[in-house]
C-alpha cells in the first residue's frame, strides 16, 4: 500500500486479537464452563508471555523502549489530548503505553489468580477468588476505556486503529506525527 508504513508484526497483531478472544470467552465462560476458563485463562498467560519478549525484543513499535514515555511526556500527552492539539503517533501515544502496561500487569494477574485457584495451597481462598473477581471488574473499566482511546485518536487523527490492528499498517507520518 503507497502512503503507508508497517506499524504492526502479525506476531503483535496475534498477540492483540488472542489476548481479546481470550478475555472474551473467559469472561462468558466463568460461570459452569470451568475447563474451557481455565484453558483461556493459561492461553492469556501465554500471550501475556510472548508479548513480554516482544516488547524486549520485537520488531520496533513492539519494543516497550520505543513507546513507553516517562510520567512528564505522558502528563503532557494528556494535557495536549485535554487541549485538542495532541500529536499523532505512529505506534502507541503515551496514553496507549500506559494502557498496554496496564492490561498486561492486569491480565496477568488475573491469569495468576485464576491459577492460583486451581492449587492445593490456595484453593478455596477467600481473598484469592476476591481478587481475581475485583481484577476482573477492573478490567471491565480498563477495555471500555482503551476502546473509547481508540475510537477518540481514530477520530482525532482521521485512521481507523482497529483496522491497522487487523492489516498492520497505518497512514504513512506527515508533519508533526511522532514515531
């Protein structure tokens, strides 16, 4: 495609959709479907995993160093979203950086104490299945807002997000987009 640049692996793009079917069926399957929980639940992990070496040792929108800002750019970010005039980037925005660690951590803790539940030593335990349920509602909020960033920077920036999800491929820079 002319006018565009690789932003997305289909190692990343793998990543993403599983990581999204995973919580889905999870989600659907909490209540009597015990098996097929578990099975997403350890496939989430597994995509947490991989995502980890990506971001070590991916290709460069993968690697955390490329997209991870310090609190001040992020801050700032923010403050430019607020005011209408922040810059488009070609990877994730600071506001997206913090999401992707965000849900990873969060994913990942799910998956841990999802885990944990299975194990002599701590099934059964209360604040155990009390966490993994307040994680779960947590992350509730986190994908309704990770959505709504997506739709906001699609709009701001005139690029559908999910469909360079799908492709791997975005608008190629201009002026003063960032890498």
């Amino acid at each position: 495609m002319t006018g565009t640049v690789k932003v997305w692996s289909p190692l990343v793009r793998f990543f993403h959709w599983g990581l999204v079917a995973s919580v889905a069926v999870a989600w659907f399957s909490s209540e009597g479907l015990r098996n097929l929980h578990e099975f997403v639940g350890y496939a989430a992990a597994g995509l947490i995993a991989l995502r980890l070496v990506l971001g070590l040792a991916g290709g460069r929108y993968a690697r955390f160093r490329q997209f991870v800002r310090s609190p001040r750019e992020t801050l700032a970010y923010l403050r430019d979203v607020l005011a209408h005039r922040e810059a488009r980037y070609i990877g994730h925005n600071p506001l997206g950086a913090v999401m992707v660690l965000f849900l990873l951590a969060l994913i990942g803790g799910i998956a841990l104490t999802g885990w944990m539940q299975t194990t002599d030593a701590f099934w059964g335990v209360e604040w155990v299945e009390e966490t993994h349920e307040a994680a779960v509602n947590v992350l509730l909020l986190a994908v309704t807002l990770h959505v709504l960033g997506v739709i906001h920077a699609s709009r701001r920036h005139s690029e559908n997000l999910v469909q360079a999800m799908i492709i791997g491929r975005k608008r190629a820079p201009a002026g003063s987009d960032r890498a």
